[in-house]
C-alpha cells in the first residue's frame, strides 16, 4: 500500500501562486506514476497533472502554461504543484494520486487540500 499527505493549500488572491506537496509513503518502489486532482463543489473530480515515473508529463487543458508538476529533488517520493497565476475558478479541495501495477492497476489517495482563489 502507499500513504500520501498532501500540504500546501489556502487562501490566495487571483494572480497569485501556491506550491503544493505530495509526500508518498509505504510502498513507494512500486509507484508507476502521481498525479493532482482537483474537486469544486457541485462538480466532479477533474484531473490537473500527472507525472509518470521515467518523468512525462500530462497536464489538464485549463491549468497549461500556469501549472507545473514535478519531483521534488530533495525529498525522495514527494510531488509538487507549482500554481502561477491563479484564477478564481482554481478553487477546489486538490487531491494527490498514485497509481501502481500489482496483478491488476491500483490506486491511492490523499486526504485533499483546499486551495481558494479570491477575487
């Protein structure tokens, strides 16, 4: 199993930026890739980015060009979320993922951080 503990959200002003963190845990050797969700409220979780193990990158059309996922180079199994120029519409609760291959495709979630986005 993998553990994950995201940290980093909060209160911006539009135009601003937050870094998010994900730290993994458990089972991490097994990890294929991570990603961030996100989920405002009355809408579905939506992809926003994702990072594959040898370091591709994928990310939700919205959030191109302002976010940038990666790893973090001085904590081993930590992701991170550069946010820039952040819209009102950002605002969701972000979720951190890691899927893994074992027999079938498994998965695993953070608890999610709130990220606010005033106007």
């Amino acid at each position: 199993q993998v553990q994950l503990v995201e940290s980093g959200g909060g209160l911006v002003q539009a135009g601003g930026s937050l870094r998010l963190s994900c730290a993994a845990s458990g089972n991490t050797l097994s990890i294929n890739d991570m990603g961030w969700y996100r989920q405002a409220p009355g809408k579905q979780r939506e992809l926003v980015a994702t990072i594959g193990s040898a370091g591709s990158t994928t990310y939700a059309d919205s959030v191109k060009g302002r976010f940038t996922i990666s790893r973090d180079n001085n904590a081993k199994n930590t992701v991170l979320l550069q946010m820039n120029s952040l819209k009102p519409e950002d605002t969701a609760i972000y979720y951190c993922n890691a899927r893994w291959f074992f027999l079938y495709w498994r998965e695993s979630w953070g608890q999610g951080t709130q990220v606010t986005v005033s106007t």
